[in-house]
C-alpha cells in the first residue's frame, strides 16, 4: 500500500490545510452527502472511563439499605469479597441490616468526580463511602472542595482500613545487577541510570538497553503521585517534608525531568505495565520491556502469583512468572498507601447509610478481616506485614526504613503542576473512525456518536500541552486519498501549530463508508515507527465504533508486525471500543501486541472521560 504524505516544515503544514479542505470537500462530493456538519462545543487493561465498575456484589435482600461504597482498585475485589462475608455475618445495626455494594473507582477520577458534586448519568452510583488507595486525595478533594466553593463533604478525620507501601518493582536479574537485596536502592540510582548514555551496560549488561520506567500518570493514579513526590523528596537530598519553596529549585525540577526522561509511557493505572510484563515474561522477553514500575509493594506479590490484577477470583489462573519482580524500597523514603476509608457527608448520605457505613468499617477492622487483607498480600491498617510479606524472597518486611509525610494539599497541587512541565513529551497521532455507523444515535440527547466523540476528542486535547507533538487522521473506505482508508488531515506536528488545525478538522468531520480497521491501523502504526522520535512517548490513539470491514482482514499479520515492532520499542497503539457494536476483544489484542492498552467506551456517554483516561498515557 501508499503511505500518505509525511509531514513537511509547519509552513508547507499551513499551506496544506485548503488543500486538506479540498479533499475532504470532494469527499462529501464523491459520496453524496450533505456539506460538514459543525462541531459540537459541548479506562482490565481496558479503562471504563471513570464509571464505576460493580465487583461481584450479591443482589440487595429486601427490608436491607444498601450502602455504596466507592473503592480503589487495588482491594476493590476483595472489598466486595468481604461485603458478602458481612452480609452473612448477620450483623445489625439499631435492628437494621445493611448491604454494601462495591465499585470500582480509580483514586483520582473518584476524586475529581466528588469534587464536581458526582454525576450519576456519567458516574454511576454516588458513594456513601470513598476508600481511596490513599490519604493524598483526600487531601486534595478538601482542597479542590474549598477551590470550587462546594460544601464540604468530608469527616474531621478518617482511619484506615489496610495499607501498603510504594516500591519500585524491578526484575530480579536487574535489581541484583544494582546490589539488590543488600544495597540501598533509590530513585539517584533510578536517576544515574536514566541519564548514563550506556543505560544498562554501565552495569554490565548491554543487552538489557535503556534503562526504562513504568509511571502511572500523578493526576489519577496513587502510585504515580506517590512516585513523583518521592522523587521530589529524593532531589532535595533530605527526608523532610517537601515545601512549596524546594519545588522552585532548578536542581529539583531538573532531577524530576530527568527521571521523567526513562519512561515508557504513562497510564491510568499500573496494570497496563504489569499485564504487558506477563505477557513478555511468556514470551521469555520480560527484561526487554522495562527496567523498573513504580507500584504498590502488594502488586509485586500478586504478579508474581501469576495475578497481576490482584482479583482474587483470577488467582491461579496463570502461572508464576518465569523471572519474578522483586521490591526496591527508595532509601530516600516511600509514602505508604493507607486507604482511608471515608464516610461522606454529602447531599444524597442519610443517617441510616452512615451508621450502615460505620458498622462494615468496623467490621474490617477485626483481626479476622484484617487477616483476610494481609493473606491477599496487603499490610494491615497500622503497618504490620502478614505471613506472605513476612515469607516471601521478593519483598522485605522492613523494608521501608522512612516513611514520607504526605504533603499539604498546596504542595500536592504544585508538584501536579510541575510535573505537568517536565513529564516526558508526547508525539501521539490519533485515527478516528469516520464510517456510517458513526452517525447512529449515541443515546445522549439526540446526538450521534460523532457528534460525542468530536467533543470528547477536542475537549481532550487540553491534556497536552503545545511542546507535544499530535496529528490526526481518519479512516473509512472509498476514500479520494492514495490510500482509500485513510485522510491524513493534520500532520504530527508542535501542537502550537496544530491544535488549531486538528480542531478545525474534528468539527468538519461527518459519517461516510466502512471500517478498514486492520489496514488503517498497520498505516498508521508503519507511518508513525517510520518517524520515532526516541525522547518521546510515540503512539497512535485508534477510536472505532465497529469491526473490520474491508478486503484487508489479516489481523494475524498486524498483531505480528505490531509484537515485533514493541521488541524494538515501537510505537504503541491505544485503542477505544467505542458503542455497544465495537469489539473490544480485537482492540485489546491489538493493544496488548503493542504493548499498550485498550479502554472501553461502549457506552458512548463515557467517551468524554475514556479520551481523557486514554491521553493520560502520555
């Protein structure tokens, strides 16, 4: 096949933008379709888009109140394995029984849904409770509360219910080549490490390349803020309280730049690295994917358990790795992940449901509880490791000699702020699928699936900022282009130059043909390996609301190319099922071959939040 035209100087860009006019004008010609509508200005590996995810609760007895209970996805699946215990415990309240349904919700999405008052149509169910993975976001949902004038919806205070702390998860071979377990490890070797031009063979190991990182993005995932405070700590050379002022130290910021500078990519949340290391570790390449992850010290133990999403009902499903992830513990410090477990205050909370809430926190504060969280590899409520922390060769008991402070919700807000300065840049193309089916009713107030993706698509765009480079193109058959797949409409470019461009193109857009779904993302994925750019984070974005249909149907032959190019760390490719018609199944092998992601927006009203999960990889 053609590839279309590669992009030029943002000169020849700007003089392209009529003749990009032209060729979607005789598009509309060639198919007999009505002149471009105008823009509506309105997260498994697999992201839900912030909508909570229902963790095999049984259904609500009659006479009972259900209690909602919004909790981080690391002990989700538990929670709700002890919800049932509860339920059978036979225990009530003032003569009251009680039900607890619990839902899937990441830390900071959960956050920033609370503190825009929660939209159950987008949301799901309001909370009763909220048990982050940590301390920090309830310091900050005070914090962002008292910003947007809201009333406050917290408790004075809120305990625990189990914890663990941050680690940076390495594989063994890698960490014993850095004096693992008896040298002190931290984010300077990290930082020697990401900056040493000879990567890995400085150590001795050529073969090894790069050193790289896994992060998940500070904005919405516990462990990533957790990963970039503590390197903050680590760039002051002290293990007091970080401040406002030590933020404003060039040395500091250059320090968390450069460790920035090994990342892989960034993500929603840490499964994305740990189910792509499982599947390298089956293909004897786990050390070809990346050097260290920046996780909790009980996802060390649940991938090495052959369960790297922690889901107890998936334990011995897979076997244990063949090289296994051991726990660094920064020696210049580690926050703990303390899930607070807070019963709100809010406009929909009652009395009864407080009391309901209170009395189920109770409950898993028992030994009995307590004990069912450490034999599922957790820490209990004050600290103390159970038997499988106590056992295991890959993590170490007292490994966290100091315990970091969280900061003060100011502090959290700038470092936030900062990193959104520093992070590592992005050259990301987006393809959107422009074929017929785009244009059935998406089931939000008249509108098509379009007319949301168009939103969700330019709305998302403000995630990235004008030093990132992005492109888009679209895909559908019978195209007037040399490809007949594939109009590329803006070229990855500075998105200074491009913003303006992508978001003229994106409201000109309108349903034509058919899904030529393999070939326009082989194209895209060719096109942008073609171009790398190796201190970036390259990817293609791929939104499809259908199945393949077109004479290319050699998804085989895709997958294979895609698993070979990630050997070589190619371009990933993120893919949105989008509408209840998409298959989510093939998009995910598609991402998995990658070595990146696939999010589920099959209900289209999620699509605003599924871009915004999906840009947060970069």
């Amino acid at each position: 096949m053609t590839q279309p035209s590669r992009a030029g100087t943002s000169g020849k860009r700007n003089n392209r933008l009529p003749i990009i006019a032209a060729v979607v004008a005789g598009v509309l010609l060639i198919v007999g379709i009505r002149y471009f509508t105008t823009r509506d200005d309105s997260s498994s590996a697999s992201g839900n888009g912030g909508t909570s995810a229902t963790t095999g609760v049984l259904p609500p007895r009659d006479g009972c109140t259900t209690v909602n209970v919004a909790a981080s996805s690391e002990k989700a699946a538990l929670l709700g394995q002890l919800a049932n215990t509860y339920r059978d415990s036979g225990r009530t309240v003032n003569g009251k029984c009680f039900d607890i349904a619990v839902t899937s919700a990441a830390s900071g999405t959960a956050e920033a849904n609370l503190a825009a008052g929660w939209d159950e149509s987008l949301n799901g169910t309001a909370p009763d409770v909220w048990t982050p993975a940590a301390s920090t976001w309830v310091s900050l949902l005070k914090s962002d509360l008292t910003a947007k004038d809201r009333p406050n919806i917290l408790p004075a205070s809120s305990a625990g219910v189990t914890s663990t702390p941050l680690v940076l998860a390495m594989p063994e071979p890698m960490a014993k080549a850095l004096g693992w377990p008896d040298a002190q490890i931290g984010w300077s070797d990290v930082l020697a490490l990401a900056t040493d031009p000879q990567g890995w063979a400085s150590k001795g190991h050529p073969e090894w390349g790069n050193f790289t990182l896994g992060k998940t993005n500070p904005n919405v995932s516990t462990s990533g803020l957790a990963a970039t405070v503590g390197t903050l700590v680590a760039a002051t050379g002290t293990s007091s309280d970080l401040t406002q002022a030590a933020l404003q130290r060039p040395e500091v910021q250059k320090y968390l730049k450069d460790v920035e500078s090994s990342v892989i990519h960034y993500g929603d949340t840490t499964l994305t690295y740990l189910s792509n290391l499982q599947r390298a570790d089956d293909a004897g390449a786990a050390l070809g994917y990346l050097s260290a992850v920046a996780v909790e010290e009980k996802s060390v133990l649940d991938y090495n358990a052959g369960n790297p999403s922690g889901d107890p009902k998936t334990l011995g499903a897979h076997p244990a790795p063949k090289v296994p992830l051991v726990a660094v513990y920064p020696k210049e410090g580690t926050l703990y992940s303390d899930s607070p477990y807070v019963i709100l205050d809010a406009p929909w909370s009652t009395a009864d449901k407080k009391a309901g809430a209170q009395d189920f926190m109770d409950y898993l504060l028992l030994p009995e509880q307590q004990k069912v969280f450490t034999d599922s590899f957790f820490r209990t409520a004050d600290g103390t490791p159970g038997a499988p922390v106590t056992s295991s060769p890959y993590v170490i008991a007292d490994g966290v000699k100091i315990t970091l402070n969280p900061p003060a919700p100011d502090v959290l807000r700038d470092v936030r702020s900062l990193w959104a300065d520093v992070r590592k840049s992005a050259r990301v193309l987006v393809l959107m699928d422009v074929s017929g089916s785009m244009s059935s009713d998406s089931g939000s107030g008249g509108k098509s699936k379009l007319d949301l993706a168009k939103s969700a698509a330019t709305t998302a765009l403000g995630q990235l900022v004008d030093t990132d480079q992005v492109g888009f193109w679209v895909f559908t058959t019978d195209l007037p282009t040399p490809t007949t797949i594939t109009a590329d409409l803006v070229d990855v470019g500075p998105l200074s130059q491009t913003r303006e461009p992508i978001t003229t193109a994106i409201a000109g857009l309108t349903p034509l043909n058919g899904t030529p779904l393999y070939a326009a993302t082989r194209l895209a994925a060719d096109d942008m390996n073609a171009s790398q750019d190796p201190a970036s984070i390259n990817a293609v974005v791929v939104l499809t609301d259908g199945r393949n249909e077109y004479t290319d149907n050699d998804l085989a032959g895709l997958i294979n190319s895609l698993q070979a190019s990630a050997q070589e760390n190619g371009v990933r490719v993120f893919t949105i099922a989008y509408g209840p018609d998409a298959d989510l199944a093939t998009l995910q092998q598609i991402s998995e071959a990658s070595r990146a992601a696939a999010y589920d927006a099959r209900n289209p009203a999620t699509i605003d939040k599924v871009f915004a999960n999906v840009l947060s990889n970069f």
